[in-house]
C-alpha cells in the first residue's frame, strides 16, 4: 500500500428538511387544525481517530465525504426522519485543518476520538409548529437549513516513542527489522527507505516502544534537498531520537554526525533540543581509526551517557540498547 501523509478532501455536512403545510381533512372534524410535520437535520460529518489505520492512503482516489440529509416533514404529524452522519476514519497523529483560513480543526492522537468538523442543517419546522391560540391556521413552513461545507487538509505526523534519523544507509532498516516485526526493504544503495516504517518491540509486554525508522536524511534537507522536510515533520511527535552513524564509511563520523544535528536545527529548535541517544551502528565491520576518533569526540562533548555501539548483524550492543529505552519508558509510562 502506497504511503500517503498528506491529503485534500472535500466534506458536505446534509441539509436539513423541509417543514410541510398541511391541514386535518378527516371526513367529520371540522375545522380540523396544522398537522404538517417539521424537517430532519441534515447529518454531520465527523474525523475519527482509527488506530488500526497508518496511512491516508484512503483519500487518494475518493475526495468527497457527504452526510445524508434530512426528509422532508410530511402530513398527520409526521416529522422527517434525520440525514445519517458521515465519519471519517483517519490515522494517529493525523492533523485536520480547513484548507480556506489554515485553521486546525482537530489533532487525532487517540484511538475512538471522534471530532465534529461539518455540522449538519437544521430540519425546517411544519406548519403545525407555527401554530397559536391567535394564529390556529397558520400557512407557513419553515425551509430547511443548509449543512456546512468545507474544503480541508489532512496531514499526518507519525505517533511514536523513538524516530530512528540518520543519514542513508546508516542501519535504522536493519536494526527496526531485527527488533520488531516490521518487514522494511533492505539494500545497500542510497534512499532505500521512501516511506516511514513503524515497529513495536515489546520484551516485557508492559511497556511496548513504537519505533519509526525515518528515511535517511541529507545535507540540505531542511530545504527540501532528498526526501526533505516531507518526512523531516514525522519526527515531531517523536519523545526520543535515536541518531544512527555508520562507523564503517571513511568519512568523518564527527562530520556525518553534525550534518543532521545541523539539519534538525535548521529545521526546528524544539526537536534540536529534544532527547536523543546516539548509535554508532555496524561495529563489527567498523573503520576503527574513525570509530575511536568519534568515541573520544563523545566522551570531550559529554555524550557517554547516551552513547551505544551495536552491530544488527551479531546483536552486539541491541541488548544493551533496548534495556536503556525500557528503563527510561517505565519511568515515564
């Protein structure tokens, strides 16, 4: 299935019904009164958070989302029946906004949340509402009212506890296909990793970690420069991220290292700041001269603390990884 983040929708919300004009004509009441019935409202349209959903993928072929709108109020007192809502089902972490003024409509972050975003038309009411101990004939209805229509964006940023950065071929495929259950393809070319991938590991079953292997980013990227921003924005709702460097390439760790902390700055202060734990990867094929100028560039900046070496070829390093990650989610769960 295709990965869609970001989509353009059209919603109708239904108009309400017609309220009717209509008289008692029984053969033997005379004088009968109103007993025209008033509209249905039209349905509503509402955004619902579905956790069984990761992609927007839906709204690439349909754009359109109406709710029914009401019947038409009738004769002998009968009301028209109400238009059916629309609900529209989306992923966690999907923001919705109105197209026209920017302004954001609903963030659905939890499982269920249900939010009204195209409110329906109120039924008109029938004549026999109309009706007073001064007017008892009244020959007026009321017309239905006209359900809201919008034009709206959907964006989703990923929800997950870790976002796994780096740059291409840095090992976060690898390494999320070793812990979890995700199938994300593999190979040892660059941008192999178009789509976010999302694993769970869950050791204990207590306190299961939602991984995002993201894909890799580039010098530039901040401007658009490789997969850019269009996936820069997934690693915002990230808690934690784990920052993969390649310690087998001749090129400077320190120096690939700094590319992307510099990206991430560029691209927003507040994920700059944020957590992160750095991973030297694929150690057991390691350049060892540029391994130990980075583990001695860790220990001068004051990094050790949250600074890992693994290899997802033989495990070394993963268990120790993972133990960190669970200590600190129990902390915080």
């Amino acid at each position: 299935m295709k990965f869609i983040d970001y989509a353009t929708i059209k919603v109708k919300a239904g108009d309400g019904g017609r309220g009717c004009v209509s008289f008692r004509r029984e053969k033997y009441v005379p004088k009968g009164g109103p007993n025209g019935g008033s509209g249905g409202d039209g349905g509503s349209v509402f955004v619902v958070g579905d956790a069984s959903k990761g992609t927007l993928f839906d709204f690439y072929y349909k754009s359109i989302y109406k709710a029914g709108s009401g019947k038409h109020g009738s004769g002998k007192d009968k009301d028209g029946r109400s238009g059916d809502n629309c609900f529209i089902k989306v992923p966690l972490g999907t923001i919705v906004r109105d197209k026209i003024t920017n302004e954001i409509i609903a963030d659905l972050c939890e499982d269920g949340q249900t939010v009204l975003i195209a409110k329906g038309g109120r039924g008109g009411r029938g004549n026999k509402s109309f009706a007073t101990s001064t007017n008892r004939a009244p020959i007026i209805a009321e017309e239905g009212e006209e359900g809201e229509e919008k034009i709206i964006t959907l964006e989703l940023k990923l929800i997950a506890h870790v976002g796994i950065i780096g740059l291409p071929n840095a090992g976060k495929s690898t390494f999320i296909s070793v812990i979890t259950d995700a199938n994300p393809k593999i190979s040892n070319y660059p941008f192999t990793t178009l789509d976010p991938n999302l694993g769970v590991y869950n050791a204990s079953g207590e306190h299961p970690i939602i991984f995002a292997d993201m894909p890799g980013l580039i010098e530039g990227a901040h401007a658009g420069s490789g997969l850019g921003i269009e996936f820069l924005k997934h690693i915002e709702r990230t808690m934690y991220l784990l920052h993969f460097i390649d310690s087998t390439d001749e090129i400077s760790m320190i120096k690939r290292y700094e590319t992307i902390r510099n990206e991430i700055k560029k691209y927003s202060t507040e994920i700059f700041e944020r957590k992160e734990i750095i991973v030297a990867t694929k150690i057991d094929s390691a350049n060892e001269a540029n391994l130990i100028e980075f583990d001695k560039y860790i220990k001068n900046n004051l990094l050790s603390e949250r600074y890992f070496k693994i290899s997802s070829y033989n495990y070394n390093g993963i268990n120790e990884l993972l133990t960190y990650l669970e200590n600190i989610f129990e902390k915080i769960s």
